[in-house]
C-alpha cells in the first residue's frame, strides 16, 4: 500500500437534510459499505469536492429510479462540508493502486468485500483513511482519472484511527448545490 497525505478541504458529505449529526458515522457501522464491512469499523463517507458529491447524490437518484420532487424535504439531499486531514491509503493514482493489489480499472468490476477485505487490513495497521477514485462517477460514465483528484475522488475517513478529528466547517441544506 501507498500512503500520501490528504491535506484539501473542505471535504463534502452528502446526508439527508433531517440528520442531526452530519459526522455520524452509525449508519455505515451498521450496514457497511465500499470501505467497511457492516458491524465493523466506523467510516466517514466523503466527497472530495462539489462535483463528486452531486454525482453521489445522482448516483442514489439513479439506483433508486428518484426524482428530487419524489422525496419528503426531511429527507431530501444536504450538504455537509467538513474539514480534516490525514495520511491515507492512495487507492487514486495508478501507483497507488497497483501497490494495494489492484487492477487499473479500480474501481470497475470491484466488489464491496474485496475493498472491505483490504479495507480492514489497512485499518487495523492504524491506517487513517482511503483516498479513491469515486465508483458513483464511474457509474455516471466518467471514468478518466486525470487531473487533481478532487475532481473525481472520494475520501474514507477511518475515525477511529484518524489522529484528527472531522470538523462540521457548514451545513448547506437547500439542493442548489445539487442543480
């Protein structure tokens, strides 16, 4: 595995515009998810820039055949910007994910138990995080991994291991940043 240090922000969260803890990271204890197996170890779920969380909530609106207008306001996309910084593992880069054992096409044709099984190896190592290619972009059709991360990537916080604590910096509630 490569390490490097994620040091950007803000970092962007998709959550529901009910929650009343933006930095809850139960729900993927609970259920899991690309980097986190379910009852596992809690991961914070952020996007690496406005672009990547607006194809994340495009994503969901997609899987879920939605419509913004089909669901209740509570319940409806919000924004979080979050700060933090840490030294994570590089599943972004080419270099990056050869040294972690996977193919080029990361993230296409990967299984959440592979990325989980990877995942906990690395967490209990004391690893912070995972900076990766973002599945929910690939899925939308743009798979070219060029240019600064931000625009394609997504973070995985690891909080019980990250030697920073996320930080709420805003809470943005309406869905302009969504159009």
């Amino acid at each position: 595995m490569l390490l490097v240090d994620h040091i950007h922000v803000p970092l962007v969260r998709v959550i529901r515009a009910n929650w009343k803890d933006a930095l809850d990271t139960s729900f993927s204890r609970a259920s899991g998810g690309r980097w986190n197996a379910a009852n596992t170890h809690a991961v914070l779920y952020v996007s690496c820039s406005m672009a990547v969380a607006r194809a994340v909530a495009l994503d969901v609106f997609r899987i879920g055949a939605l419509r913004l207008e089909d669901l209740a306001p509570e319940v409806r996309p919000a924004l979080a910007e979050i700060d933090w910084a840490g030294r994570v593992v590089d599943m972004a880069s080419a270099t990056g994910i050869a040294a972690a054992g996977f193919r080029a096409s990361y993230p296409d044709r990967y299984t959440h138990s592979r990325t989980q099984s990877a995942s906990s190896i690395w967490f209990q190592a004391g690893v912070e995080g995972v900076v990766c290619r973002s599945a929910s972009v690939a899925r939308l059709g743009s798979g070219t991994w060029t240019g600064p991360h931000e625009t394609w990537g997504e973070t995985a916080i690891f909080t019980d291991n990250a030697a920073l604590t996320p930080t709420l910096r805003r809470l943005r509630r309406g869905q302009a940043w969504l159009r």
